[in-house]
C-alpha cells in the first residue's frame, strides 16, 4: 500500500490552505476531465440517436451513411439536419446532439459566404464563427486539450532527460561533469527559432498530422531541457555529500540505488515546484510559434492560430480575438496560481525554524 510520509503530507496539507492554488487546481482538474470527454460535449455527431425502435451511438463509432436513417444519400449524416427533420415528422424517432454540435474543422455558413459570424445562441455558435466559418467554442475547446496534452507529454520528456543527465552529473562530477557542461553551453547557444524553422521547411506536406506534431514536440524538448538538468546537477551535487548518501555506500547500494532511492526523493521539492512552470512555457511556446505559423500543421485547432487570425480581423470580428486571447490568460493564470502555490507549501525555508 502505498503511503505519503509524514513530511509530504504537511506539504501537501500547506498546499490546501493556499485556497487560490487549490481551487486553481481543482478547476484545471475540473478542465481536463471534461476536455478528456470533449467529444461528448462538442461535437458534430450525435450523442444517440432513434430510428425505428433501433439505438444508435454515432459519437464513438463508426459513420453512418444517410440510408441508415431513411435518407437519400450514402455519405455521413448531418445529424442537425437530421434532428430537424425527425422534430418535423412528430414520431418517435429523435436525436440527441452535443452542447455544442459543431467540429473544430466544419464550415459552417448557414448563407454559403465563409465569413466570421458574430455569437449566435440560435446557432449555437456561443462564441460565433472565425474567418472561414469554423466555430470558435469548438476550436477553442480541442485547441485547449492539445496544448494541455502537448505541454504535460512536453513535461514528461524534459524532466526524464534533464533528470536523467543533471543527476549523472552532480552525482558522478569530475571529467563527465564537466565535458556535460561545455557540451551544454554550446547547445543552449543554437538559436532555437531558426533551428525549428529549418526543421519545419524540409519535412513533406505529405507527413501526417501526428507525425509533424511529434516532431515539433522533439525539436521543443531537445531546446529545453538544459536549464533542468542545472537545477537536478546543483540539488545532486548538494545531496551526495549527506551521511545517508555516505552510509548507503558502506552498506553497498548502487550508484543507481543511491539516485533513484535515496537522493531523488529528497529533492522532490524542486522537482514539483518547476512542473507548473514548465506547463506554462510549453503552452506560451507552443501558442507563439502558432501565431508566427511554425507550429501546429493546419487545420489542427489551436489559441495561436485563432489569435492570428483575430489580430488579422480585429475590426471586422473582434470576437475571434477576445475569445483566443481571453482562454490563454484564464488558462495561463490557473497554471501559474498552482505553481506558486506549489512553490510555498514545498519551500523548506519558508516553514523552517532554527533553535
């Protein structure tokens, strides 16, 4: 069974009474659960629809063609068609749609003009549309899950790597320490924007979409993993020189022993306090390289695409903007109150009392 030792339960105990940070935190959870299940809640499928005495679940199947429901066609059903139709025919046959029945890559133009159309309940285009008639909530709401997932995979890779290599040299010092340091200094000098503009110029439009996004992903990790590995080499470097680290040794534990077992649980406090700051500096990464256009590939929904095009129509549609660039901040807000309340409830100084 797994168990929190006393010392992390008072962090963790600090950190609840921090009630910007929690409720920060409960609200982000919040926000990932119901983006986990977005297609429940924007979509332009059916959740569930009747026909016939029969049920059908559109929403995590397979297309239905229009013939599956009485229609004259064998393409995909339009389900806000086909709920009309069936509330116009009076019978038992009914369709349940989304809260929001659009896509984040439908064109929606009710007059066959592609053009920004303001907030419409009666569309239920909440937040309206943008400039080739997608909806804006839907772009939003997909925009925000990939930047998310993009900025916690981000986390992932640049802790395994700068822990991995900070340790080894903290832990380890002498000639590897410092053949690291010189090889990280000059790492840190290439200039990052170029190298992902190159990047992006010679990979071939015929690259899927999740095969370019990886690849964007691997070029911010390899850019970014170098301040990390200084925060992990100054902890380890601190730490071996403690007794336990000295009486593991006696008692024979491997150097991997000694790293994994005992001085990474004792710098878990810098570990937790940086994670929030990483989220946010892969989000501001990922949403600037957007809007300059070497980011996400098109028409991947994201807030720097939107806030392209709403700088672009700032007077004829200021919707687009105030949307893309209200989520950001909301979203960027939530993230940094987690962190600084990360930072003061797992500061050893802070609650420190010297006798």
């Amino acid at each position: 069974m797994f168990r929190f030792n006393p010392q992390t339960i008072k962090k963790l105990r600090r950190f609840r009474e921090i009630k910007r940070g929690y409720f920060s935190f409960l609200f982000l959870v919040t926000l990932l659960t119901l983006l986990s299940l977005g297609e429940l809640l924007v979509n332009n499928r059916a959740l569930m629809v009747s026909y016939e005495g029969s049920l059908y679940f559109p929403t995590y199947s397979a297309y239905h063609p229009g013939t599956d429901f009485g229609l004259d066609y064998d393409y995909e059903v339009n389900y806000r068609h086909l709920q009309k139709k069936f509330e116009a025919q009076d019978d038992d046959n009914w369709v349940l749609m989304p809260i929001v029945p659009y896509s984040a890559f439908e064109n929606h133009a009710p007059n066959a003009v592609f053009k920004p159309m303001p907030p419409s309940v009666e569309e239920r285009h909440f937040l309206g549309t943008d400039s080739t008639s997608r909806d804006i909530l839907a772009r939003l709401f997909y925009g925000t899950r990939i930047a998310l997932l993009f900025s916690i995979v981000f986390m992932i890779a640049v802790y395994l790597i700068g822990i991995t290599i900070g340790c080894a040299m903290g832990y380890f010092g002498g000639l590897f320490d410092l053949m690291f340091q010189r090889f990280i200094e000059v790492w840190s000098n290439i200039p990052f924007l170029y190298m992902i503009i190159i990047v992006f110029s010679v990979i071939p439009a015929t690259f899927s979409i999740p095969a370019r996004i990886g690849m964007l992903l691997m070029v911010l990790v390899l850019f970014s993993w170098t301040s990390m590995t200084y925060y992990m080499r100054t902890e380890t470097y601190k730490e071996k020189s403690r007794d336990y680290v000295a009486a593991a040794k006696v008692l024979g534990a491997s150097n991997t022993r000694i790293i994994f077992k005992h001085i990474l649980p004792n710098v878990l406090s810098t570990l937790v306090t940086f994670m929030p700051f990483v989220v946010i500096s892969a989000i501001t990464s990922i949403t600037a390289l957007d809007f300059l256009g070497f980011g996400l590939p098109p028409p991947t929904p994201s807030l720097g695409e939107l806030l392209k095009q709403g700088t672009s129509t700032l007077r004829t549609a200021p919707w687009i903007v105030t949307s893309a660039f209200g989520t950001l901040v909301i979203l960027l807000t939530v993230v940094t109150f987690i962190g600084e309340a990360v930072r003061e409830s797992f500061d050893p100084k802070k609650f420190t009392i010297y006798r």
